[in-house]
C-alpha cells in the first residue's frame, strides 16, 4: 500500500530527530527515502507557518465551553494533560468530556438534530468523504495542515491527532518463561500457547486483518479483505476469545491474566506493563500501524472554537504532547516525540512485516463487513 513506505519513512525521521535508535521492530526506512517530508530543525521544530502560529498563539475565549469527546483512560488522561488542561490556561476555555467515542453516536446526533459533541477523536475508518453529511469541513486557513504527514489520510474532514499501533499483547506469567509468540499464527494456536484470546469487539478493529495474516495473508495483500476465509480462521479459537470494548477493558483483561494474548492498542500494551506494573509484553511482528483523528460534528453548536482548538492540537508546537504521557506519536512533521518514548512507539517499531488499515476500503464497505463480523459473532 502507497501509506505504508511514507509512515514508516517519517516514523524513521520522527526516531531520528528523538535521539532513539528503534527497539523491538527495526527495519525502519532511511530517512532519504521521506525527503518531501519537511524535516524537523536540530531543536526539534521548525519556522512555523502562517495557520502554524495562529493555532499555537490562540487568543482569549472567555466564556467558551467546549465537549471533547475520545476513547478514556490513559489515552484521554495524556490528551488533557497535553492539551485540554493547557488550552484552558490559555484561552479560557472550559472542557466537557465524554469518553465514549462512537461513530454512530456522532451519526445519530446529526441526524436527529440534537448534536451536542463539538471535538471527537474517531478511528482511522471515519471522517472520510463518505462522511461529508455527518462532519463540519475543517478550516485549513487555521489548521496547519502544510505541516501535517500527508500520508495519514488527511481530508476535508478530519486531521490526524496521533500514530498508534494495533499489536499483540502477552501476559509472561500465563504464557510462562520463554513462551513467547512470534505474531498471528501464534494468537491462533491455542495447543501451543494455551489460554483465552482477548479481542476488541469491533468489526473494522483489525480482528479479519489478524485473522487472514495469521492464515499466511501477507501484510500488503490484506485488501479487499477476504470475509469468508478470515471468519473460517477466527472459527478456530471462537470458544476462546474473550470480547473487550474499551481500551481499559483491553488493558485489565491482559494485565490480570484472564487472557493469554490480546489485540491491543501499543499505549494500553505499554501501561498495562508501565503503569500497572503487570507481566505484560508487546510483539510488534504484524502489528497493524494507524492514526485517530479530530472531527467537528456537523451542527455543533461550537463549531468555530472547536476549529481554534483542534488547530491548536496540531500546531508544531503542541503537537507531540500526548507523547508526554503515552507512547503515540505525532502527525505534525516538525513535532518531535518525547524521547523517552520513542523506543515504544508503533512507528519507530514498524517494518516490513507491518499492516496498514485501508482507511477508504474500510469506510466505504462498512455495511459489508459489519454484517459478515455480525454474522460470525452468531454463527
């Protein structure tokens, strides 16, 4: 796939600009091969642009109350540390927060009428064209997007906030001493690693992807996904898997040890381990490299401050906050990630055995494979 040589050439220039060689995956590209990607300056930023240092410098908004809405936990604690609780300080600004992001939420909002959501942080499969009649069109004379990585799938309506992976996660207590799965197959093979499967209960989660990689699908041969054959693969361990629907969930079934292995997203991976303190380990092999997005509802009754703020998340400045806190990285080409971080994060450690979602199959075969994922689920 065309996004999989640009992410991982600008991950490579991301792990560079830190200071970090890359742990556990390797195999980045040379940042030659991301020459028409700016580069960050030897202190980690560049001369802002025009819409840059307008969404950095934002000026009072007294008065203002916006709802940002994300996915919880530790991930939504590192955005507000990063950038709700500073803009606040800034700008005056007061946050409302969900942490129930949901595509559908956002679709039954807008077509009722009754939008009350003004900031969302959705997944990679939303916020594209096939959206347009759900989302505000995003104010790029405000939004640096010059300055954002082009391959993350920009559109009218969404920006990229941050790269994650979707990896395997294992419990070394469970597993025991040297029992450790090399990717997929092993997730599959519950006779050579016993024990329950956790899995995000998600029909474009990554679940057929895994599925068909751990059936021998090469990671650039995943799309259009291969509905029967990936369901005739999760058939193979359906009495075992154990469904999670947060990424808190993800991290307490991992961490506690009911699941052997997990999908899981790299932050909770590494807070299961970091901050629980849990016997909990990432294998990067296969995992599938990703962004979460900012959207502005269509209708939202705080439409032009929301666009203020969102710029502000992306501005150069700003931009690698979260990495503060959790090991996601930035979108921003002139944002550096915190270095202690970057030997964990998804794009530092991905290579050529690494997945990419296609974002645009994804949304415009939502109806196909939510069905099929519905389906097996009842089979």
């Amino acid at each position: 796939m065309r996004r999989s040589t640009t992410i991982t050439a600008f991950l490579a220039i991301v792990a560079i600009a830190s200071g970090c060689s890359g742990g556990g995956g390797g195999g980045s590209a040379a940042p030659s091969a991301a020459a028409s990607e700016p580069a960050p300056s030897e202190s980690g930023a560049a001369s802002p642009s025009a819409a840059g240092s307008a969404a950095c410098a934002p000026e009072r908004q007294e008065g203002v109350t916006l709802s940002f809405v994300s996915f919880g936990g530790v991930y939504q604690e590192a955005q507000r540390k990063a950038w709700l609780a500073p803009y606040t300080e800034l700008t005056g600004v007061e946050f409302t927060e969900d942490e129930n992001s949901s595509n559908a939420t956002i679709k039954t909002q807008v077509e009722s009428g009754q939008v009350t959501w003004d900031v969302v942080d959705v997944g990679n499969d939303f916020g594209l064209d096939v959206h347009k009649d759900l989302l505000e069109p995003l104010d790029f004379s405000l939004i640096p997007k010059d300055e954002l990585n082009a391959d993350l799938g920009i559109t009218d309506y969404r920006i990229p906030d941050i790269t994650y992976g979707v990896v395997l996660a294992y419990n070394t207590e469970v597993l025991g001493a040297g029992n450790v799965p090399a990717g997929w197959a092993d997730y599959f093979d519950t006779a050579k690693f016993p024990g329950k499967r956790g899995a995000w209960d998600y029909s474009e989660g990554g679940m057929f992807e895994f599925a068909l990689m751990a059936d021998g699908v090469k990671p650039a041969d995943l799309y259009p996904l291969d509905l029967e054959r990936a369901s005739k693969k999760l058939d193979t361990i359906k009495d075992d898997i154990v469904f999670w629907s947060s990424g808190a969930e993800s991290q307490e079934l991992i961490g506690s040890g009911e699941v052997a292995m997990t999908m899981i997203w790299n932050g909770r991976g590494w807070s299961a381990k970091n901050i629980d303190k849990k016997p909990v380990e990432i294998q990067w092999n296969q995992q599938i490299v990703t962004a979460d997005y900012l959207v502005i509802p269509k209708g939202s009754p705080n439409k032009d401050a929301a666009m203020k703020f969102i710029a502000y998340t992306a501005c150069a400045e700003h931009n690698a906050g979260p990495s503060e806190f959790i090991p996601y990285g930035p979108t921003n080409t002139k944002s550096t990630a915190n270095a202690a971080m970057v030997n964990d994060l998804s794009v530092t450690n991905a290579d050529e055995n690494s997945a990419y979602f296609d974002d645009t199959y994804l949304a415009e075969n939502f109806d196909e494979i939510d069905a099929a994922w519905q389906a097996w689920k009842a089979s």
